[in-house]
C-alpha cells in the first residue's frame, strides 16, 4: 500500500508540470484559456441541488446496484468511475457539444464553413447565406 508520503512524492513531479503562473492586470475579455488540469485534485464535488430529475436518476441506479445478497455496499464513486471509462468518443463528442452555446456552435458551423469553401466572408454575409435573407 502507498502510504501519504510516497502519493504526494509521486503527484509532486506531475503538479509541476500543470501549475501555471497568475498574471497581473486586468483580465481580457473572451479570452479564451486553454483547460488546465489540476492533477493535485484529489476529491470532487458533485452539487445536484438545483437537477432533481439527475438526482433521481443517481438514486435509482444507486439502489438497482445494491439490491443484491453478498458484496459490499456500491456507492456513487464506484458508479462514476465504472461509468467514465464506458464513455466512448462518440457520446464525449455530445457531451462537448452539450457544453457551447448558442453562439459557439454557430462559430464552429461558420469557421467549418470557410475552411470547406476558402472564402473570407463575414459572419454577417455566412448568416445572411445561411438564413437565405435577401
């Protein structure tokens, strides 16, 4: 078994890879900052206050798992992680598309669009194209 000195000696050398230094000044709007992964994190919180319809979801499947004779009690942690590693690239791709708005997704659709077709349009005129307004 690793014991806290031997776990924080192994996460050292990856944490320091991850820590990025804080910059002074004011911050820049739609600046977009690639995600950092903080490899330190250890637990995680799950808040499902205001997802009652997910909450239900959770207990349901919470009690499915445990309706058995033998074995220890199944809990949420063992649920999600069993879970993450069913995720395939196909559902990831849903659950990123889940994460933009509006406005991204229409973004993505027009920076695809000119990538297909070379031509250095607006956003305005891809719209305007798109919406077949005269």
């Amino acid at each position: 078994m690793i014991d806290k000195d031997d776990k924080n000696s192994l996460l050292d050398g990856l944490v320091k890879d991850v820590k990025e230094e804080k910059k002074k000044g004011r911050k820049i709007k739609n600046d977009k900052v690639g995600f950092k992964i903080n490899k330190e994190q250890t637990r995680f919180i799950v808040d499902l206050v205001s997802d009652v319809e997910s909450l239900g979801k959770i207990f349901e499947q919470l009690e499915r798992a445990n309706n058995k004779e033998y074995g220890r009690e199944i809990t949420f942690k063992d649920l999600a992680v069993w879970g993450i590693t069913k995720i395939s690239s196909k559902e990831m791709e849903k659950i990123q598309e889940g994460s933009m708005t509006e406005m991204e997704k229409v973004e993505r659709v027009f920076n695809e669009y000119k990538s297909k077709t070379g031509e250095g349009i607006t956003l305005g005129e891809f719209l305007v194209k798109k919406l077949n307004i005269a």
